[in-house]
C-alpha cells in the first residue's frame, strides 16, 4: 500500500460482483475493501442457516478473488474477537484502523439498511459516498420516470418498455417475436405422469464452505432450517456452471411448466438461479441474452425463453421498482385488515393439508421453494386467513436463501397478499383447493378432499375462500375481475355460505399460533 491515506470500500454480502460500483475505481496500491460478516445481519430476522451459510462463504471466496488480484481485502469474521457486530460497528473499527481520506460504499438492498447507511458520514467522521447499485436494468430514475403520472403500474407495460430498451426477442421491425409479448397461457400446464425432471447439479462443500457450515452450525442451528445437504453455488463459477445446465437441461420445459408442482421435487424445471444473482454472483442482462440465444440456436421454444426473460427483465425489475419508489410506505399498508398471527405449522410444518406439510417441509430443508409454492400454497393460505402482513412478510424474509427485502416485500406485501391494495396485482391471487388439485399431485396424498366442501374432510382451503370472498366483499366486490365470483356467491345463498363461513372459522380457531417473528 502507498503513503496516501487509504479509500475504504465496503462491500455487502449480496453484492459480489466484480463490477459493484463501490469497486469502480479501486487503486489496489492505496486503498482497502472491507467485508464484514455481521451478527446483526444474521439476526435482525432469524435467516435460515442455508442462507448465512451461503453468504458466508460466497463472501470469503469473493474475498480470495479480490486477493488474487493484489486487492487489499479486510475481511472480519463472525467468530474473530473484535468481530463487526453491525455494518456500523465494523465500519466504525475499520475507520479507526486505516483512517480513510472517505469510505465509498453502493447503495443496499434494504430500507433499513439504507436509512442507517445515511447515519454513517456523521457517525465514523470521514465523507461516505453511497453510490447507485448499477447491477440492475432498470436504474431507479427511469422506474420513477416511468411510474410518475401512471394510474396503475401493471408490470405487462413495464415489461414490454423493458424489451424494447435492452432489444430482448424482438424482430429486426422491433416487433414481439413471434408475434405476441407474452405467452403465459401456454405456461400453465400440469406435469404429466411420466415426465421427470432433471436433478439440478450440486456443488460439494470446499474446505471454506466447510468452515463456513461449521460455524453457522455453531451459531445458528437453532434458526428455521436444514443446513445438511449444502451444495449451492458460492462462487461466480459455479453460479454459471448451474445456469448452464439449467439452459442444457431444463429450460426448453421451464415454460409449459413454471407453475406445476409436485410431491417431494421442489425443483421441476426452474432454473434455481435466484440466491447467487440476488448476492450478485449472476449478471440479470448476460442471463436474458444466453436464454434469448438458446432459443435462436432452436434449443428452446419461444414460451420458455419468453417466460424466462419475462421473470428476470420483467418482474425482477418491476418489484424493486415498486419497493425503492414505495419505501417506507409500503410495508406499513394492511389493504384487507388482516390481524391474524403467523399459524405454528409454518414453522413446523405440522399439519394434515399436504400441500402446506410439503411446501413448509421443502423450505426448511432447502431454503427454497418455487413462486408458485410461495403464491399459491403459503401464500394463498395466508391471503385466505386473513394472516398479518407483517408476520408473513418476516416469515418470508426468513426463510428464503433469495429473500432481500426489496424483492421479498413487493412479493409477498404486494402480490401474495394484496396488503397494498393492488398497486402491484389486479386482483388478489385467492384460489380454492380446486387449483391447487389442478397444478398438484398433492390433494392425492392429503387427508382432505378437494371436491368437498362442508364435509368433516372437505379441503379447509374451500371454506377459507368462500370465507375470504365474503370478508372482503367491500374491497373485493368493487374490482371488475372479481365481480363474476361475487355474483357466484350470491347464487349460493346465505345459509351455504353462513355454514362455510362457519367451518372456516373453527378451522382457523382449532389452529395454533405462536408469537411473530417480526422485524
Ligand atoms: P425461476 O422460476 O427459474 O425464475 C427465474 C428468475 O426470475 C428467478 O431466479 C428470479 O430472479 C426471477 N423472478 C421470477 N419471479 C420473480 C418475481 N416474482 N420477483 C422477482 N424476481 C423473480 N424471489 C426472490 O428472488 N427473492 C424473494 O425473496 C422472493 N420472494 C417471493 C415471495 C413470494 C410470495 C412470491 C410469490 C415470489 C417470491 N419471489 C422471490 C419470486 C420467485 O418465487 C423466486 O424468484 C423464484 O422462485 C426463485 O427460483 P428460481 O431461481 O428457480 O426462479
Ligand atoms: C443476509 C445477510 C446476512 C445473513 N449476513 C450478512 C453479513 O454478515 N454481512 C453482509 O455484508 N451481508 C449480510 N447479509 C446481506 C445483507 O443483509 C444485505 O446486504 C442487506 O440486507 C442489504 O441488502
Ligand atoms: Fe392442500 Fe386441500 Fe389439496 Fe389437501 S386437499 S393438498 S389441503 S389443496
């Protein structure tokens, strides 16, 4: 290092890319990258231990990247004496260690973070630049553009701005391939018996993943979650040895079948890509051009790779939009007054409707579950039941090893639950048993019955939702796409629907609940 006073750079664990703009303009003879492994961060919300595990050691190998480029690395471990018990605190060590002419860092992903983020110029008493996260397609400015004087904000006109900017699947007459935008009624077909899916590939543990799981297994095996059985990609490497694979192997399906489900494969056909390009291991645009190539190459149909760019250049944008224009606002709405706290069973997965034992089962172990698991089974189940936002939004930031909140929030707030009274979704997504028997093979290993209704074994998620039409009726009756269930309902006359109302209730009184996990 140099005589001049050092540049300290503070790289957050979900920002391992070569190209963070904190790194921009790095003089590795003078300055220092700082890394913190925080307990705070671990601890704010319980995470799952999958999701330390793989951050911890997604940062210690960035770190050696770094190395190996003669960076200067200051990386603080969890288990070192003098260890960062925040950002701040690290921050503040760190400034009384190197004393920085300034500290340059990009800006989180985290309200919380960001509101703190400013604090920091006063609290260590050296300039702190906060720079804009370039890693995304739409930079904030332009969402804000895009948004200012709309009515609604429908993703389906974001995304097709989206596509004409970064000219993904369009005609050289900057026409839709194909022919359409969108071909999400070709995405919704059920798995056939007979069809397997292929095994994503698994990357065993290395002597400092290894480490890594023995400290978390230390620290935080008492968090919701399986940390046995670790094989997730920490480096950028292996992030793009999983996405090859998933454009070999399961992409020219990952459309027909983006919303089935199936007993005990959490996986199907998805491309399971969410965790290391949410840390920044991945680069969203380089994703869409390799899948857009996979379908000119005529490895792939135009329903998969449209689905799969519609997910990453649409909605991936869309609900950051949504969050940093929104923010702190957004997570405070309750659209549908929704009171009740969290059930035990999503925290024990114990309980009689499969489709929740196995969803809630499939998270704990992995870390992981696939959106229309997280929309329509928990999700849906926590719309139908009226649950507390703000306990199903912290169950969700828990547990998934993706979950940031400027991605979980919109979700889960936004599109799950319809807290936000529909700036996000046109309609709550609320559904019976009958669509999840549709998508599932799961009602044929549950103890209920999709086709009943009132019976002792009738599936409780057909009560719940004639429960919830009616609870709501006020928000609900005064949307165009839900007039027609409406008028439904009141075919089926007061005494039905006063006895469905009624079992749903005693279902929902015969659950247990625990305290929330709140933020
Ligand atoms: P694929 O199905 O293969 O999709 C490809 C990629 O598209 C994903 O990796 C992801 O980056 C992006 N994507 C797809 N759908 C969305 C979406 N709705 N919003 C943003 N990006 C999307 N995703 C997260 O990354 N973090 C979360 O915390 C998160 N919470 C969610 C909560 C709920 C209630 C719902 C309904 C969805 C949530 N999602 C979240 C979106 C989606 O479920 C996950 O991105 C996806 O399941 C990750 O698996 P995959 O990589 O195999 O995705
Ligand atoms: C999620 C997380 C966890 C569990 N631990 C750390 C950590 O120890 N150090 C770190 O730099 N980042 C961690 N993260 C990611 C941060 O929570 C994330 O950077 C902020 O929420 C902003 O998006
Ligand atoms: Fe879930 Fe109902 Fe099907 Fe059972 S019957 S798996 S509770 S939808």
């Amino acid at each position: 290092m140099t005589d001049a006073a050092p540049v300290l750079r503070l790289v957050l664990g979900d920002q391992l890319s070569r190209s963070i703009a904190a790194l921009g303009d790095i003089d590795p003879a003078r300055d220092v990258v700082l890394m913190i492994e925080a307990m705070e961060e671990c601890t704010y919300v319980p995470h799952h231990p999958r999701k330390i595990a793989f951050l911890f050691s997604a940062m210690r190998h960035f770190a050696e990247a770094l190395r190996a480029e003669g960076i200067t690395v200051d990386y603080r471990r969890l288990d070192e004496p003098g260890e960062g018990r925040s950002f701040r605190h690290g921050l503040e060590q760190a400034v009384a260690r190197y004393r920085p002419a300034r500290v340059v860092v990009t800006e989180p992903g985290e309200w919380r973070v960001l509101e703190d983020m400013r604090g920091w110029q006063e609290a260590v008493g050296v300039p702190v630049d906060i720079r804009l996260d370039g890693r995304f397609l739409c930079p904030l400015e332009d969402f804000r553009r895009w948004a200012g004087g709309r009515r609604t904000l429908r993703m389906e006109w974001f995304y097709r701005d989206m596509r004409r900017r970064h000219g993904l699947l369009l005609t050289p007459g900057s026409e839709p391939e194909g022919g359409r935008w969108n071909y999400d009624q070709d995405n919704r077909e059920a798995l056939p018996a007979d069809l397997e899916a292929p095994d994503p590939p698994a990357f065993a543990p290395d002597a400092l993943t290894r480490e890594v799981l023995d400290l978390v297994a230390a620290r935080f095996g008492h968090h919701f979650g399986r940390l046995q059985g670790f094989a997730m990609p920490v480096t950028a490497a292996d992030a793009e040895a999983a996405f090859d694979h998933f454009i070999r192997h399961r992409l020219p399906r990952f459309g027909t079948y983006q919303d089935a489900m199936r007993q005990g494969e959490p996986f199907l056909f998805h491309s399971l890509i969410s965790a290391p390009l949410n840390a920044g291991l991945l680069d969203p645009l380089d994703l869409c051009r390799r899948a857009e190539d996979a379908y000119h190459a005529g490895h792939a149909p135009l329903n998969a790779v449209e689905g799969f760019i519609r997910q990453i250049l649409g909605w991936r944008e869309y609900v950051r939009g949504i969050y940093w224009t929104r923010m702190p606002d957004y997570a405070q709405t309750n659209a549908l007054e929704a009171h009740r706290p969290l059930p035990r069973f999503y925290w024990t997965g114990e309980t009689g409707m499969n489709c929740l034992r196995q969803v809630v089962t499939e998270t704990h172990d992995h870390a992981h579950a696939h959106h229309i698991q997280r929309l329509m089974v928990t999700g849906n189940f926590a719309l139908l039941a009226g649950i507390d936002p703000a306990a199903v939004n912290a169950w969700y930031l828990v547990v998934y090893a993706d979950a940031y909140e400027w991605v979980q929030l919109p979700n889960t707030h936004g599109m799950a639950l319809y807290a936000d009274g529909g700036l996000l979704a046109s309609k709550p997504y609320a559904a019976s048993g009958k669509y999840i028997d549709r998508m599932s093979d799961y009602c044929r290993h549950c103890r209920y019955s999709p086709k009943k209704q009132l019976e002792d074994d009738a599936c409780p998620f057909n009560a719940l939702y004639w429960d919830f039409i009616a609870r709501t009726r006020a928000v609900t009756a005064r949307n165009r796409r839900m007039m027609m269930i409406h008028k439904t309902m009141d075919r089926m006359g007061d005494e039905k629907i006063r006895a469905l109302r009624d079992k749903a209730r005693t279902f929902l009184d015969g659950l247990e609940y625990d305290p929330p996990v709140r933020r």
